[in-house]
C-alpha cells in the first residue's frame, strides 16, 4: 500500500524559502520528489498541504498541485492495475517522465542504475553494472563522460583495453551487453538521441566465448547420481545441487536457494522463477525425492530446503553474499566430483541445465517443448542451449558419407 502527500520541507533555502514536495510512502520506505515549488513559511497551510491566500499565486499554485496528487495516484493505480510491485524508484521515472538530473554523465547513469536495482533488491545484478562501470572508468577516467562521446571507436578500444587486461571474448561481450542495456535506457530517459547509438555498427554478436558449454550426456549423468559420498561428506550438497537442478528442469541456483518447504505440494514442486516470474509445476522424480527426502530429515532452523540461506528474512545484500560463496563452493566442488568420477569437461552449476535440454533433444523431444518446460520467452534462447546437439548431429551425418 502506497500514501501520497504534498509536503513542506524541514530545510530552508537560501532565500528564506522551503520547498514544495511530492512525497511517497510504500513498505515502510519513502521518496521525496521536488515539484520545482517554495514558499515562505506563513504561506503555507500544513494541515490542507496547500498554499495560503496571502501566497501571491495561490490559485494557480494550488491546482498545479492538485494536478501533481492526481498524478501521482493515477500512477499507482496503473501499477496496481497491471499487477506490478513498483519500487519507489520506478515511480519516480514514471511520475517525472523521462530521467532528469543535474548531470547526465555516463558514471552518474550507472550511479542510478545501481542504486536502482539495489532497492529493488537485485544485489547481483547491481554488482554487475558497477563492475561494468568500474571498468569502463579504468579505461577512460573522466568523470564528465557523456553517452554521445560513445561511439564506435569508443568501444572498439575499450574491447581492446579489456583483452588487454586478460579478459575473452565471452567476459568482454558480459561488458558491452551492460553497457548496451544503459545506453538503451538512456535513450529511453530522453539523455541521449538515438542517433548517437553505437550498437547498431558495433555488434555484440561477434564476442563469441571460446569455451562451449559442454553438456553432460545421459551416462555421464549417471555417473553423478552414482558417485558415492561417503569418503568425501563435504561434496554431498554439491552432487545434490546439480542433480536437482538436472532433474527438474534446469532449475537455476537461486530458484534453488530460495525454494522453501512450501514449494512441495504432494508429488509436483511449484514455484516462481526469479528471472522471469513465470509459474512452474514439476512433477517430482525419483531422483529428487531422495534429495528430498535427504533434506527433510536435516535439522534447520528456517523453512528453506537447502542449507545455503541459513536464516531468515536477510537483507538482499546478505543474500548476495551468500550466493556468491555458496556458487563458488558449487562450482569448484563440481570439478572435484568430475575428475573423481571420470568426467573430462569442465562442469559447472549451469552445465545441468544446459545437460537438461541437450539430453531431452537427443531423446526426441521437440524445441518447441523444451523451450515450454525451461520457460524461455522466446524458442531462439532455446536454440543456442542446443546448437552444440545440433552440430554434433551434423559431424555424425557427415561421417556416413565415409565408405566403410
């Protein structure tokens, strides 16, 4: 639930005045919006929030006002209407327009965008672009730096500063998506033309990682669910971790990690994908009953079924925190379990999702299917999991061309 008021603010300005603000208050946080206002103390009426007659202007004032708190609530009503969670500072972009700010410069953008994504409690991603921007400061430290003085040239030479610096293509092309996302946000706040776009020349396209990600086959799979832990106890959450993700759907990590006792419902396990906030309902197979099973019987003191969020209600960055070590533990327990079991590819968390559409292909199941059950927005996405299946495919259609 969202309030909105006209207020006076506390501080004065220079010329004796207090300004006239907007100010909202959702889930216990509050914005305050300046209306471009101010007036002398005696002219204002704190309990009607309006101007007082003996304000010059005060008709005038006080239907601009007017205008402002309608405003203001035909925008919540709007969110409401398309059943969206605002954040304070998605209505603040509403409500102003466009983005406006003493300074346009690219840093002061990836100041906002961070601080945005923060309060919307997406940690990982506001790592990410402050990283970007970070590395974009490295290589050109001005702070004035403005979106039209990114050109072609511009990030032709920051490719070759980050390459420079040890980073690959696939590291790089993480880089200039980010960028690319803040350029296409700045053109939609009314910062920079169009015209000065430099994506449509530059392509992100060409910055192809050299490491495929190597799916895992059917017997390779295998090999995992039969790899006993009993020498090695500290690997147990990591071989359950991936085999629950194989097995349901190529489930990403922090679905995972925030998927609670609730989320199981008899024989199918429901929940909201964090990413892209579509409803899945799997049916729970045998492999994931016994991890399950496994993890019911563990103490703990919260509701969630894996022991990586250990308490309850932690902050978005105490989340991220333990994301990003629990990940790591994941991922440098996962090379461990390959090289014990046999495996010569390099194995990541990911890898089992990318193994999840890789196998059912080989098995026949349509793109268009596994494209449904990943929840992809669109079936190209699905297209790329597999291209490594396609090529395969074709490598074994050119081999029956060899007379044997």
């Amino acid at each position: 639930m969202a309030t909105i008021s006209i207020i006076k603010r506390a501080k004065r300005l220079k010329d004796g005045s207090y300004p006239i603000a907007l100010r909202v208050i959702k889930d216990r946080k509050k914005k305050i919006i300046s209306l471009g206002f101010s007036c002398l103390e005696n002219e204002w009426n704190d309990r009607k929030s309006e101007f007082k007659k003996n304000h010059e202007n005060y008709i005038q004032r006080n239907a601009i006002l007017d205008k402002f708190k309608s405003k203001a609530s035909s925008i919540i009503d709007d969110f409401k209407q398309d059943g969206l969670d605002f954040t304070l500072s998605q209505f603040e972009d509403r409500f102003r327009g466009d983005y406006k700010r003493k300074s346009t410069s690219v840093f002061d953008f990836f100041d906002y965008k961070v601080a945005s994504l923060q309060e919307e409690g997406r940690m990982g991603s506001a790592k990410a672009y402050k990283e970007t921007g970070d590395a974009i400061f490295k290589f050109c430290p001005l702070k004035d730096l403005k979106f039209q003085d990114i050109d072609y040239h511009f990030l032709d030479n920051f490719e070759s500063h980050l390459r420079s610096r040890g980073n690959i293509g696939g590291g790089i092309a993480v880089r200039m998506r980010q960028l690319r996302a803040l350029y296409n946000d700045a053109i939609s706040k009314n910062i920079v033309n169009e015209s000065y776009y430099p994506f449509k020349k530059y392509k992100v396209s060409k910055l192809k990682g050299k490491n495929l990600k190597r799916a895992l086959t059917r017997d390779e799979i295998q090999k995992i669910y039969d790899f006993d832990t009993f020498e090695y106890p500290s690997l147990i959450n990591s071989k359950n971790y991936f085999l629950f993700s194989y097995f349901t759907r190529g489930m990403n990590f922090v679905d995972m990690m925030n998927l609670t006792w609730d989320n199981i419902s008899n024989d199918s396990l429901v929940y909201i994908r964090s990413k892209t906030k579509g409803r899945f309902s799997i049916k729970i197979l045998q492999p994931v009953k016994e991890i399950l099973n496994y993890y019911s019987k563990k103490p703990s003191t919260t509701n969630y079924v894996f022991p990586i969020l250990l308490k309850e209600k932690l902050t978005p960055a105490q989340v991220q925190n333990r994301k990003s070590k629990s990940l790591k533990k994941l991922n440098k327990d996962l090379k461990q379990i390959a090289d014990l079991v046999g495996i010569d590819k390099k194995i990541t968390s990911y890898v089992a999702r990318h193994s999840f559409a890789t196998n059912l292909k080989q098995l026949g199941v349509s793109t268009d299917v596994i494209s449904e059950s990943m929840g992809h927005q669109n079936i190209n996405i699905t297209n790329a999991y597999l291209k490594e299946f396609d090529s395969n495919i074709i490598n074994d259609a050119n081999e029956k061309l060899l007379i044997t």
